[in-house]
C-alpha cells in the first residue's frame, strides 16, 4: 500500500453553519510490481468542501427548521494514467438530515459524480445516486441511579 496522508478542518459559525475541507494525498510514485513501477500508476490527490446549515437546534421550533441541510464537492486526479492521460473525477453532493428525535434522524443525499472522458480510447463515467441512511443514538456510560 502506498504512503498517504491527509488533513481536514471544519468550523462552526454561529450555531447554524458549519464549514469543512479536507485533502488526502496518496504517494504511488515509490509503488513497484515485482521491482518494476508500472507507468499506469501516479501519485493521487482528493480535494473536498462542504457545507451544512442548521436553521435552528429547538425541538420546539417545526421540523423544516431543525432539518440540517448539505451541500459539498470534490475533485479527485485518480492514480490511473491510461494512454498517457490523467483520470480526474468531479462531484457534487446534496442531503438532508431530519430529526426524529434527540438522538435519532433520517439522512437522505442526492450526488452526481463524472470520471474520465470520452475521448482517447477512454471511457466517462457519469453517475447518479441516491441514499437513505437511519441514524439511531443512544446514551452510553451514563451511570444508573441507585435504589434505597
């Protein structure tokens, strides 16, 4: 496996907005296949950003406000190099989190990602997805009260 490092940093502004970056860098350059480094294969890097806004934290307040909303995108130069040209991939991404409770919610996400080109001997690839996650939290170690 090649040597890869990465860093983030997110901020939260006002108690609604939260802002985040993160980069991973994959050292393939040193990668050999029985002592022999193959000219398909590169170093990689994956930039990413986001946002997420929360209207308000009440549980007083309707849903529509304590709904978190998400925007985000990345773009990655993958570590393939096929017929002398760099596979890069850009995407976009949109959620949606709904509280059910406390500790309990309903993700929903939409994102759109395309990698390669249609050109050269390759191929594109354009991809639409969908996802539904549930979330469900307890509270751990909290110590139990005592009975007389």
């Amino acid at each position: 496996m090649p040597w890869s490092g990465g860093a983030g940093i997110s901020n939260e502004f006002g108690n609604k907005l939260v802002v985040a970056a993160d980069v991973l860098f994959q050292k393939w350059d040193d990668y050999k296949y029985y002592d022999v480094h193959p000219s398909e294969i590169k170093n990689s890097l994956r930039i990413g950003a986001g946002l997420e806004f929360t209207p308000s934290k009440k549980f007083d307040d309707p849903i529509y406000q304590r709904a978190s909303y998400r925007i985000g995108g990345s773009y990655t130069q993958d570590y393939l190099k096929l017929n002398g040209e760099s596979i890069n991939a850009m995407g976009i991404n949109a959620g949606l989190s709904v509280p059910l409770s406390g500790l309990n919610n309903i993700d929903l996400l939409v994102s759109y990602s395309t990698r390669g080109k249609a050109s050269d001997g390759l191929i594109k690839d354009d991809v639409l997805k969908f996802a539904v996650s549930v979330n469900i939290g307890e509270l751990w170690f909290l110590k139990p009260k005592e009975e007389n």
